[in-house]
C-alpha cells in the first residue's frame, strides 16, 4: 500500500513539508510502509517553503523593506527561468500588526529582482500579508508615482487622499515580464466581502479602522484604470492582488493550479493508492476550494480514497463528503487558544497513526484499483 501526503501548511504550526514529515512517521508507526511526502501550497501561507523544496529550485536573496520600511533580507527562487516569490517575506504579519501603516514596498522591491535576474514569468504568493494597501506601495517601488497635493506612499490609512495616479514611470523591464498573483481566496477588492472586511481585524484594524480602509479601498479602485472589483481575488493581500493587475497587467490565479503543476501533483496522486491531505482546521470554509477540497477533487477524479487528517474540525463538513473525502481525523477534539508546537506534533503524529489503523482494517483493494 502507498500512501501520498500532500497537505497544506498548519498555520501558526507546521509549514506543509513539516506536517507532511509528522504525518508520515505517525503513519509509519500505525503500519503503513510505503509513504511519500509532497509539500503543496494554494497561494496561501507556507508558499515559498513549498517552492523552496521543489526540483531545480535555485535560491536567490535579495535586501528589501519590510512591511514597516526597516531593512530585511528576503529569498526567493528560480525554477526554469521562472521567479516564484512568497509576498510575506516582505509585508508578511511577522513584522507586526499594524495594518494601517504596513505597506507592499518590499514586495515591489522583489518583483524588480527577480525581474532585473532574467524572469520571464514572476509568480506571486498573496497569503500571510499584514498589509491593506491595495498593492500602492508595491507600486511605488516599480515606479508608479501617487499625488496628493504631493508625492507619497500610500498605506492603508491615506488611500483616501490619493487624488492622481501616474504610471508613466513605471520601470521599462517590467513590460517584458508577465506577473501572476498566487492566491487561495476570490476575495473583492471592496465592500462587505472585501479585503478590509474580511480580513483587517486579523491585521489589527479596528473596528472603525476596517471601515475606513474599505471607503480607502473602493476611492483607490475609481482612479484604477481596471475594474479590479469584477476580478475574484483582487483582495488578496489587502488588494495587494488587484494592485498586481492594475499596475501591472498581471494576472490573479488560484495558487493551487501553479503548484500543482510545478510538483507533478496529479501523476503523484495516479500513482498513489490512498492519499492523505490536511491542514490546520477544517471547517465549512474548507469545501469552498481551499487546499484539502482541491486534493480531493484531484483523488476524485483519479478513483483514489482521500482523507483528511486536521489539527482541529468545527462546523459542517459534509460538503467534503461529495468532494470525494473519505474520512476525516482530527488531532484536538477543538482549536485550542493556545498551541504548543511539541503537544500538537505529538498529537499529530498520534492521529495519523490512528489513522493508518482505520484505514488498514477499512481498505479493500479490487484487481482494478
């Protein structure tokens, strides 16, 4: 029997390729011989570890700001020409949650690297950004120039006094460059579903804070030559996703389908006769194309058995069901407050051990399959 491990990352916890390896030795333990791990990302958080593992990925560094404009040195990779890029390495939440004054600068900054090094194609990871300023100060870096009664960078809490928008300047080598932005959310750019309502109060807004980022968001999408709010994942990254196709000409794309390509994923599941997905915890959220609902659809139509082995479970599932999940263990019977990372390897490697059990004394296997 052999078992594929391709699960996202557990957030606050394990990247995907730790969690896979946890996974692996607790299935290992419960009977199972043959596992492999393949670390998978969908644009979301833990992007560039996954890359970073991936076959013929070549390291590139570069000094860039953070999302606070101190000085930090992020990496990045090449794969086949290819530059793939994790945005919170620049503007990501560890730098601090301050939401109104984070800016995309060092994301910019990173675009311009990969781009001066030769990529033909710039791949974007949105997830794990502290940021809600709508892709401005990614802009700034690649030459955009914004006015007010002068010249300045915008952060989430100026968009409002953004009255001209000159792209003229916009530096020359980028024309030649096609940029994609990895995401694993249809977010809009604005309004009750947007990028400052969903997801601000995570960043650190305020309630009132969030209101007024949105009104930002929506004055900063009136002077974009694009309407980025028509483009499901423009909100990504606060924006930062409509700001990589109104600058740009970029394109917004589920970061699953890049990944899934770059690592073979399908071959790996056909070759597979159980696989085993997971993340940090499921919930009803989790059917509407995050990670794990992706993987299934893949063992799906591959006649393969998937499960799905979480940190934590709340709310209804059974969507999952239909998704072509065949079973689902968790690790805490609820999310705790606070995790300890020894405690949930522990009980990580437990479950999956439970889980290679089940499944042995579940499993039959027709000369077909």
């Amino acid at each position: 029997m052999k078992i594929l491990v391709a699960c996202d990352s557990f957030k606050g916890s394990f990247s995907s390729a730790k969690a896979g390896d946890i996974i692996r030795s607790g299935l290992i333990e419960g009977g199972i011989r043959e596992v492999e791990v393949c670390p998978v990302s969908d644009g979301g958080d833990g992007f560039g570890s996954v890359i970073a593992r991936a076959e013929g990925a070549e390291k590139r560094t570069a000094k860039v700001k953070d999302a606070f404009i101190g000085e930090t040195e992020a990496e990045y990779h090449f794969i086949n020409g290819d530059a793939y890029i994790e945005s919170a390495r620049a503007c990501g939440l560890r730098f601090g949650k301050d939401v109104m004054r984070a800016t995309t600068y060092g994301v910019g900054q990173l675009i311009y690297s990969a781009a001066v090094n030769g990529a033909e194609n710039i791949y974007l990871g949105l997830g794990g950004s502290g940021t809600n300023d709508g892709g401005c100060g990614m802009a700034c870096a690649l030459g955009v120039k914004f006015y007010s009664d002068y010249s300045f960078i915008p952060t989430g809490r100026n968009l409002r006094e953004i009255k001209r928008i000159d792209t003229s300047s916009l530096i020359p080598i980028l024309k030649n460059t096609n940029v994609f932005a990895c995401t694993d959310v249809d977010t809009p750019f604005y309004g009750k579903d947007g990028a400052a309502l969903t997801f601000s109060r995570q960043k650190g807004a305020t309630a009132e804070e969030a209101l007024r980022l949105d009104d930002g968001m929506k004055h900063l999408a009136s002077l974009l030559p694009v309407d980025v709010n028509s483009l499901p994942g423009s909100g990504a990254a606060g924006g930062l996703g409509g700001g990589i196709a109104a600058f740009l000409g970029g394109k917004i794309v589920f970061g699953f389908d890049v990944i899934e390509r770059l690592v073979g994923l399908e071959e790996k599941v056909a070759k597979a006769d159980i696989v085993i997905t997971g993340e940090g915890r499921t919930d009803s959220q989790t059917a509407h194309g995050k990670l794990p609902a992706r993987v299934a659809q893949l063992c799906k139509a591959n006649r393969k058995p998937c499960y799905i082995i979480s940190g934590s479970v709340k709310g209804d599932v059974s969507p999952l069901a239909d998704m072509g999940v065949s079973g689902i263990f968790a690790a805490y019977a609820e999310s705790p407050a606070q995790i300890d990372k020894e405690d949930a390897e522990k009980r990580l490697r437990a479950v999956a051990c439970k889980a290679a059990e089940s499944i042995k004394g579940s499993m039959y296997f027709s000369d077909d399959h």
